[in-house]
C-alpha cells in the first residue's frame, strides 16, 4: 500500500469502483478522469464492461490517454465505432448503464448546471453546454459527476441553470436511477428518503466537517459514512502506465 495517495489517483480509484462487471458504460468530452477511471476498471474487476468512448469507439486499446478524451487514438483497435447520437438510443432502451458527467455546479437535489453562471438572459459567465446531460441524465440508472474542486461555488443551494436533472426534477419512474458525486474531498450520494446530497465517503486527510464547510448548503451524512477506500500500489502504477504526462492533474490546477 502507498503511504499517501494522490488526490487525483483517488478519484480515479473512486470512479473505477463505480462500475460493475458487464456494465455499458459511457463517457463524453474533456474528460480524463473519466477514461482512466473505465481503463482501470476495465482491467482489473470489470473486465467484461463495454467501454464507449466520447471519440466513438467502442472497446478501443486504450494504452495511454491525450488531453482531449476526444482524440481519435483513443479509438486504436476500436471493435466498434459508436457515434455519440446513438447513445441516445442506447439509454432509451436501457441498455446504457453508467455515465460519466462533469459539473460547472451541482446543487442538494443533484441538479447540474453546465450553461451559465447567473441569469439566463444575462450571463456572468457563459458555459460550454450539456450536451446529452438533460436527455440521458434521468434516464440513466448510474450517473456519476465528477468534481475536483468542492467548493460552495461548485456545490451550490440550487443551481443557476438546470442543465441535467436532479431528483427534485424527475418523473417518479426515474428517481430510481442513482447519481453519485465524487470530488475531491470525498463521495457523495443521494440515498435517503428525501433524495437530498449525502457524504457517503471521506477522502483520507479530510473530515466530514470539511466537507460541510466547503458546501453551500446543508449535507447530510450518511448514517455508515466511512472513509474512501485507496488503491493498492498496482493500481496506482496502472494509472501511470496510463497516463504518464500527468494529464489527470491538469483539471487541479
């Protein structure tokens, strides 16, 4: 074991344990974090999970990552070539199980904001959009956000924008699907009768209080909150055999 895990290498970890064994799982763009994190688990408890790719291939040799999840070497050996579009169809049919989405903000209800900071028709700052999120967001039965700053400014009251759907804003069909938050101060779910943001997980050196400090509204704790677990020292060599430029931590910056 390692003595200390970086936090980028954590969150991989957490994100890779998020996946099960045959799972489809789906990741889009500006996303590291999210290719390493399926790499990982693809080579080690999930390796009969298909892998599609924001660059469109399906179970590609993924050996190493760029600093666009959307660079078209990522799609090496590819079985299959899988256009974004599809995905739409695939989540209709229920056959997606995973994905992977980013977050400008994120709020109690798990409402995610990838659009604007402040009013709609009057921007502080304009974001670069969704894409899929308010599509394949409720419909998805797992989708884990990731955030590397946990923040009150990221984890906010309510969101400026609704760019992909929290429980608050679901037909009651699809708050059966679950969200999960990795950050980089700990895990967070949405496990409790009232589908509200709970810390499910500590990140070693931090503190449930921390992590209330740094939130902008008020986070339950789950009742059997732990501490997350780390990778061994093989998944950390695995992780940079993967990435040996260190793109992971550019997002840390």
């Amino acid at each position: 074991m390692t003595d200390k895990i970086a936090t980028p290498d954590l969150m991989v970890y957490a994100m890779a344990s998020e996946i099960e064994n045959f799972n489809t799982v789906l990741h889009g763009v500006s996303s590291p974090l999210p290719v390493l994190g399926m790499s990982v688990a693809r080579r080690t408890h999930a390796p009969d999970m298909a892998y599609i790719s924001g660059a469109e291939g399906v179970d590609s040799e993924i050996d190493r990552i760029y600093p666009s999840s959307f660079d078209p070497r990522l799609n090496r050996n590819a079985v299959a070539y899988f256009g974004l579009h599809e995905a739409f169809d695939l989540a209709q049919r229920g056959e997606l199980n995973v994905m992977f989405l980013g977050a400008a903000q994120i709020d109690r209800f798990g409402n995610t904001n990838l659009s604007v900071i402040g009013k709609i028709d009057n921007p502080k700052v304009q974001l670069p959009g969704g894409a899929a999120s308010a599509f394949l967001m409720p419909i998805t039965p797992k989708v884990v956000i990731w955030a590397t700053r946990h923040t009150f400014r990221v984890f906010v009251e309510a969101v400026d924008f609704v760019t992909g759907q929290g429980y608050n804003n679901r037909s009651e069909g699809c708050k059966k699907n679950k969200i999960v938050v990795v950050s980089n101060l700990g895990v967070m779910n949405f496990e409790n009768p009232g589908r509200t943001m709970q810390i499910q997980s500590v990140h070693p050196g931090h503190t449930v209080d921390e992590i209330k400090e740094n939130t902008g509204f008020d986070i339950l704790a789950a009742p059997d909150v732990g501490e997350t677990p780390v990778p061994d020292q093989d998944i950390v060599d695995l992780i940079d055999r993967i990435d040996p430029d260190g793109i992971r931590r550019s997002e840390f910056h």
